[in-house]
C-alpha cells in the first residue's frame, strides 16, 4: 500500500504548525486494496478501565496503544493510517499535553487527514475507572479518537 501525503497544496491558505510542530497533512492520496475502519477508541486498559483520569497525556498515550493494537488486528501499520478524527471535551489541553503523544505514535511523517472536534462530553456512561484512578473527577474520558487505514491485502 502507498500513501501519498501533501502537506499544503499550492496556493491554499497557510497551515497552523501547533506544539508538535506539523500537526497533520491536508491531503490523503491512498492506493492499496482494503480499507479498515478504527471505531472511536479511547484510554482503557486489558481489563476495560479507564487508566489516566484527569490527564489529557497518559489518555493518548494509551488510546495510542490501543490503536495500534487495533491495526495490528487488520494487519495494518502506523504508516497505512490516512485519516484520524479527534474528539475531545478540552480541545486546548489536547494541543498542549496530547497531540504530540499522537504524533509520536504515527511519525511525524505520517500525521494523515483529520479533524479535532470539541465536544460537550465523550459517552462514558458505563466508565469504570482502573485501580488507583480518581473517581469523583469530571469529565472522565478525555480524548477518543477514530481511524481510517488503508492495506494492500
């Protein structure tokens, strides 16, 4: 499977390099034979918890984790993501302690399409939180997010 990414196409208004540098590629260009679709994943450990209440940090890192996880599953790589969306109830705190973990995760080189979206909460309605985790902190979930990938079969 290839990726094409373009950063900027020409002639196109000026992209905002945020605390982890080039945040994302505007464009997308994808060529290979499957397309796997990553529902929204957030921070939860092997025993379904929540582990990093409070901070935005530990919660993409582990929501990280859990992708990849997710696309090893599909037989896909970080390389093969083509679009990612982020939902959040503290877009700045994402920006600040978040994206870069996201960025990490994926390469920098790789950071495809996406959206962050702040939202009024994530549905945590069944959240059970991991031991040694606060429980009366709101809101629980701080960050899930969703992928697009495409492979070669």
């Amino acid at each position: 499977m290839t990726v094409e990414r373009i950063y900027s196409p020409e002639e196109f208004y000026p992209l905002t390099e945020g605390p982890a540098g080039r945040n994302y590629h505007q464009i997308a260009i994808a060529e290979g034979q499957r397309q796997v679709y990553i529902a929204g994943t957030v921070a939860k450990n092997e025993d379904g918890k929540l582990v990093g209440v409070g901070d935005m940090a530990t919660q993409v890192k582990k929501t990280a984790e859990n992708l990849g996880k997710s696309l090893e599953a599909a037989g896909a790589e970080p390389a093969d993501v083509v679009r990612a969306d982020f939902y959040t109830p503290e877009v700045d705190d994402y920006l600040e302690e978040g994206h870069h973990h996201f960025v990490e995760f994926l390469g920098e080189e790789n950071v495809p399409p996406g959206s962050i979206l702040g939202v009024t909460r994530l549905a945590d309605t069944f959240a059970e939180v991991a031991e040694g985790e606060p429980e009366d902190v709101e809101p629980r979930y701080l960050i899930e997010i969703d992928m697009i990938a495409v492979v070669d079969e």
